[in-house]
C-alpha cells in the first residue's frame, strides 16, 4: 500500500506558499519587495499599484516570527473552512477580508499595514461556525468573539507594531460570513 500526497487545501496551501515565497523573496531583495506588499494610508487611488496593495498586503509579513504565527493558524484552520465552504467561497472571503482591512487601514490609520493577521483572525471566529445549524448562534462563536475582543482591546492599549484594528477587522468579517452561511 503506497502513501501519496494530496493537496487537501488549494486555496490555503497557495495563499501559505505565496506568503513564504514573498517573505523569502524580500530577503534575497534585502527588503525592497515589501513595500509593495503593505498598503499605506498615504495610497494614491489613481495609482493601480496602491490598489492592489489593499489585497497584496496579506502576503507581505515584516519578520519570521510573523510569517511563521499567521501560517500556524492559517495550516491549522484554513483547511477546515475550505472544507466547509470551499475553495473559491474561501478564496472569496480573503479578497473581501483583504481590502475590507486594506482600505479601512488606508482610510483611518497612520501606519502601514502588512501580514495575514486580518485573515487568520477571520479563520478564528469562521471556525466557530463549521457544525452550527440554521438559526443558532454557537456558545463557542460568543466564548471566542469576547476573549478575541477583549485581548485585542488590551492589547491596544500599549505601544507595538501590531494593527489590532486589522485583527478585529478579520474577526468582524469572519463573523459576517459565518451568519451569511448560516442561514
């Protein structure tokens, strides 16, 4: 009996390879290929580089340690939701997520905005809805959504290089596709 490999998860594996193609392609550019994987707020609309960074900004992550956080969780839940909704459902949901953040960052904040933070915080409060039914709200959607909240509001209280907003963002789309489905 012979073991083979499938490629369970398209749209997660590409996006996890994408990713890490990016972040190790900057390295070898000594860090000149990320500014066209971050969106900033200073974005000229009439520029088509500026508006594909509201989506190319999930690709670009800003050390290993970030790259490595956000693919942990994407490997460990994206496979679940694309098995739940499907590949290009999926695919749909981090393009809406991507310049929802994007574009919110763009409009509201100062800084610029790289990482798939905002999608693996989509993937965290999506999970939460995978078995409910028409009609119910998951305790385990409201248990997540108060300490996603709650830790993402702490954290925002100090100073760091890290866009909370971008993360409730996420949440808040996740949250939004996963009562869309349930209905």
């Amino acid at each position: 009996m012979g073991l083979s490999l499938k490629w369970n998860a398209p749209v997660i594996l590409t996006y996890a390879l994408i990713c890490t193609g990016v972040f190790v392609a900057d390295k070898f550019m000594m860090g000149n290929l990320m500014p066209f994987f971050t969106v900033y707020p200073s974005a000229n609309p009439s520029n088509p580089l500026s508006l594909l960074s509201m989506v190319t900004h999930i690709a670009g992550h800003a050390s290993l340690e970030h790259l490595l956080g956000n693919l942990t969780f994407i490997l460990l839940l994206g496979p679940i939701i694309e098995e739940k909704y499907g590949s290009s459902r999926l695919l749909v949901m981090i393009l809406a997520t991507a310049v929802v953040t994007g574009l919110i960052n763009m409009v509201f904040f100062s800084t610029g905005l790289l990482g798939a933070s905002g999608i693996v915080f989509m993937l965290i409060l999506l999970v939460s809805f995978t078995n409910v039914s028409s009609g119910q709200i998951p305790v385990t959607f409201i248990l997540v959504a108060i300490l996603f909240i709650g830790k993402e509001l702490l954290n925002s209280i100090g100073a760091n290089q890290v866009s909370e907003a971008a993360h409730i963002i996420g949440g808040i789309c996740g949250s939004f596709f996963g009562f869309r489905s349930s209905r």
